[in-house]
C-alpha cells in the first residue's frame, strides 16, 4: 500500500510542478481593500486551493476523533459484556 501511496504523491507532485509552470503569468489580486500586483497565477490558485483543504481537513480530523471516541467505548462495552458473560457460564457449571 505505501509504494502505491508514494507513487500518487509523486504524480500529484508532478502534476502540481507542471501546473506552476505553465502558469507562472502574473496577475494583480483584489480582495476588498487589500490588493497585491504581479503575483504568479500558480500561486494564487495554488494558495487558494490550500486555504480550501484547511477546513475540510479539519472537518475530517474532527470525525476522526469523534470515530475513535466511539471505537474506544464501544471496544470497552465489549469487554463488560464478554466478562459478564464469563461470569455467567462460570455459574452454569
């Protein structure tokens, strides 16, 4: 699974430098009162596109957590049971 991983990366990577590349034109950039000049067009979508990953991959580390919570509370109702059902057929015999 981790060659196939690295090989994605390594793709993703390429493509990215391609794209960089390919648009290193610079463009002015107007956000309400604040405006920058002669920014490659690589960055600016490539900043962009980063700032919209940061909630989304904070969305998924919250899920995450919550998954583990559950997990560990459910891994810990398991063992209650299976010891009271030890203790149960304990008495049976």
């Amino acid at each position: 699974m981790v060659p196939f991983l690295l090989f994605i990366v390594t793709v993703l990577a390429l493509a990215i430098a391609a794209f960089a590349l390919y648009n290193a034109e610079p463009v002015t950039v107007k956000f309400f009162i604040w405006k920058t000049e002669q920014v490659p067009l690589a960055g600016v979508i490539l900043i962009a596109v980063a700032l919209g990953a940061l909630p989304v991959s904070l969305m998924g580390f919250i899920s995450r957590v919550r998954l583990r919570r559950r997990i560990r509370q459910l891994e810990a109702r398991v063992r209650e049971l299976e010891g009271a059902s030890a203790e149960g057929h304990g008495r049976d015999r």
